[in-house]
C-alpha cells in the first residue's frame, strides 16, 4: 500500500526508493499504455494541468477510481521511480512528477465522493516513513468501494495514533510501510492498534516480498494491491481476536542494536572521515542501515539486510558508480557491534551478497 538521491558519500542512502517506486503492486493494466506513456509525458514535463485532464477525462468516459488511480497514476509513478533509480532522472524531476501525481489524486478524488456506508476505516503510514502517494492511492480506491477514510497522511507517530483510534472507534486501520528499515516502529505501531481492539491491514513493500513479514509485527493481514484492500477489510474489520505475533527472534537483540545506534554511527563517521559537506548524508545512511539491521533481527529473517543492502548497491552504481564505501560501512557496523552474534552474522550475509552483486 515509495525521496532522496544517493550518491557516493551516502553510504546506505536515505533508506528507501523514491516516491515512484512502492505504488501499489497490481495485476496486468486495465488502461491503454498509451495513455500511461502520456501521463508520463505529463509528468516529465510537470504538466498539472495536461495530467489532470487525463485522469478526469478516463472517469468522466466510466473508468472506475481504481481504474484511474492504479492503471494510470500507480503505473505512471512506478516508473518514475526506476528512471530515478537509474540516474535517467533527478531526485527533484522525480519530486516534481510526485507533486502532480498527489494533485491529480486529489482532483480524481474530488470527481468522485461515494457515500462512506460500509463502516470506518484509517489509513495511515508508519511513523517515520514519509512516502504517502500510495496510501493516498489505496484510500481513494478504498473509499470508492463504500467505506468512511479518514486518511491520516505521513508519519503518523503511534501515541497519536492510538488516541485517534479511541477517539474514532473505526472498524480497521491499514497502515503503510514503504521501507523495511522502519519495521521495528511498525511492529509497536500494529501492537499499540491490537491493544486498542482495532485490526490492522499493512501493505507497502516495507512488510517484505508477499507481505512475509506481515505475521511477525502481528497485522491481521497484509495486502499486495489497493484492489486487495476492501475485501481484506471486510474479513477483518471485527476487534482482533487472533493470536499473538511471535516473539522476536533471539530475545531483544534488536532492542540493544538500537540503543547503540548513535554511538555506532559516530564511529563509523570517524572511520570513514567523509568531507565536511556530506557528513549528514553518510551519518543518515548508517543510521537507516543500522534501523534495517534491527528490522532484521526483530522478525528474524537476514534477507531483509541483504535485500536493504543490495538496492543500496544499485543505486549508489547507477549514480555515482562508487559503491564500495557500502562495504566499508558493513566491514565497520560488524566489528563495533561483534558482541551481538546475531547482528554479526546478519551483516556478514549482507557484505557478502554486496561483493557478490558487484
């Protein structure tokens, strides 16, 4: 239910893909990809006007909001985000494409207010996470088919959250997560919802391939697409009854990487002595690194490092074509934190896949 360029002094990156690049997954195209390739052009150029035309003309002629929303805009975006991942375009043509994307929701939105009558839904993203086009898509589409949204936005942090659910009693929330690295907040995000008697529905490619590691933080359920949406809310809109997620893997080894995170980062910026104008970015990299290490260990599976690390290596390739500082960053993550065997393994497996994919 995916901004910031890499470059060869960000030694994790920011953490994720850009906007573009966690639209909703769906199934094949329901729209002309012609038209798909002119609101591409829209986008590219920052048309606001042409895009919107399009997008209205197609509900003005019967096309469903998920027709819209999800055919055209969710595909248009994917690939807004591989020309981004790619270096074919910069981080602000894609902020510029993003900006027209989220008015002509809103303009498609506005076209077409159905009557909320199949009960109460909150949409929000993980605090932290503040990638909000695709929940934005899956909200209008879930709002099409019936139900009351009450769409939350970016970053929700989970105090805020849980009083909102008090205040609102709504029958779900379904709660997106673009970037894996932010998982261990999502899992006391998903806890805090199910000790307020409210299921939750994740998506978003941050809960893992096929929602994997959905079950772990203990969502009722996650869902690949904003067409999934309205049938999983309908199995699980009832107070979550369910069994407990499982404990985390190997106690709260996760729990003490976090708490070293500020020191481990210190470090390795004095290790790598990075120039004084990208000291912010390589100390964000680590950091988010260090976040996708905890992630790791939380729902104890070391393919989401690996996978972390990988898309890191691509991008700092694609862009400035010097990856390795990535390696050094592991080779330095492992030794300061060589007491915990867990996070030592894990990051092992990761430098290993990142010499391998060069």
């Amino acid at each position: 239910m995916t901004a910031g360029t890499p470059g060869p002094g960000r030694a994790a990156t920011d953490g994720g893909p850009p906007e573009g690049s966690a639209a909703p997954v769906e199934g094949p195209a329901e729209v002309d990809p012609a038209l798909v390739e002119a609101y591409l052009g829209c986008l590219e150029r920052a048309d606001q006007h042409g895009a919107t035309a399009l997008a209205l003309g197609l509900v003005d002629a019967g096309r469903s909001v998920a027709d819209v929303l999800v055919d055209l805009v969710a595909a248009a975006q994917r690939e807004v985000g591989r020309r981004w991942l790619t270096g074919r375009w910069s981080v602000a043509q894609e902020h510029a494409a993003t900006h027209v994307s989220e008015l002509v929701v809103t303009a498609v939105a506005a076209r077409t207010r159905t009557p909320g009558h199949r009960g109460h839904v909150v949409v929000a993203c993980v605090e932290g996470e503040w990638h909000a086009l695709a929940a934005r898509i899956v909200a209008e589409v879930v709002r099409a088919a019936g139900w009351r949204v009450s769409f939350l936005g970016a970053s929700v942090p989970a105090r805020h959250l849980v009083s909102y659910l008090h205040q609102t009693g709504p029958d779900a929330v379904l709660m997106s997560c673009v970037q894996p690295n932010r998982l261990v907040r999502a899992a006391r995000m998903v806890q805090a919802c199910r000790s307020a008697g409210v299921p939750v529905i994740a998506g978003g490619p941050g809960f893992g391939p096929d929602g994997r590691w959905a079950p772990a933080v203990g969502a009722a359920a996650w869902g690949g697409s904003a067409r999934d949406a309205a049938h999983l809310l309908e199995r699980h809109r009832h107070p979550d009854g369910g069994s407990h997620p499982p404990a985390p893997a190997d106690g709260d080894e996760y729990v003490a990487v976090l708490r070293r995170r500020r020191e481990v980062v210190e470090l390795t910026l004095r290790a790598l002595n990075p120039p004084e104008d990208r000291v912010d970015d390589v100390a964000t990299g680590v950091a988010h690194l260090l976040d996708a290490l905890a992630a790791a260990i939380r729902v104890g599976d070391p393919q989401l490092l690996v996978d972390f690390a990988t898309w890191q290596v691509t991008a700092l390739t694609a862009r400035s074509g010097q990856p390795a500082v990535l390696d050094t960053v592991l080779e330095r993550c492992a030794a300061l934190l060589a007491e915990h065997p867990r996070a030592g393994h894990y990051l092992r497996l990761a430098r290993t896949a990142v010499a391998e994919g060069r």
